[in-house]
C-alpha cells in the first residue's frame, strides 16, 4: 500500500494534529502482522474504531481501522500472519508502535515497501 497519513504532526488546511501512528491505503485487504508476539487486547473504541494490540519485545502494536479481527486475545502469533481484514470501501489501517508509554515511527522498524 501507500502512506495516507504520516507519523507525526499533520496539517490539514488551519488545523493539525498529532498522528502517533502510520495511515497507509492497502491494496490489500488482509492485515498481517508485522512481528511475532501475544495478542493482549481485541476491541473497539471512537478514535480507532475496530482494533488488535499486539505485544512483542516490550513494545505494542496497534492495529487500527479494522473490519474484522482474526484473533483473540492471549492469541500467539508470528510475523507474516493474517491477523484481520480492512474494511473494502477505503481499504485504511492505522498502525502504530509504543514503548515505554511513547509512540515510535514505525516505519523506523521496517520497510514499508514490503
């Protein structure tokens, strides 16, 4: 997919905001996993509607704009699975990293163009 939103401060005619995460248009819509790791918590929420959180090594991964999870919480998984789908009619997910209560660029930790 491409990046719709980068990480970071964002503008958008007189307002900003803070995105703590990536928004990339996929061209496909299932969601794989971009780590192993233990699914701790499947939910939903306002901001990022349908969500999975993913914990590996100390950090989170948050999954987000979801249509469909795949799994369940306490689920191990590993880099490569299909975890869930992205909804047809915009094809977005929200994806981000945090560590230590801050948010990382995740596209600091791999490659975007895979």
């Amino acid at each position: 997919g491409k990046i719709y939103q980068e990480y970071g401060l964002n503008k958008t005619g007189e307002s900003s905001y803070y995105n703590h995460g990536l928004d990339i248009i996929s061209n496909t819509q299932s969601i794989r996993s971009v780590s192993d790791g233990k699914v701790t918590k499947v939910g939903s929420n306002e901001k990022l509607l349908n969500y999975i959180i993913v914990e590996n090594d100390g950090k989170l991964f948050v999954y987000g704009k979801i249509a469909e999870a795949f799994v369940d919480e306490g689920d191990k998984i590993s880099g490569g699975d299909i975890i869930g789908t992205l909804n047809t009619e915009n094809m977005l997910l929200h994806i981000e990293v945090w560590e230590n209560g801050e948010s990382m660029n995740p596209s600091k930790l791999f490659d975007m163009n895979e």
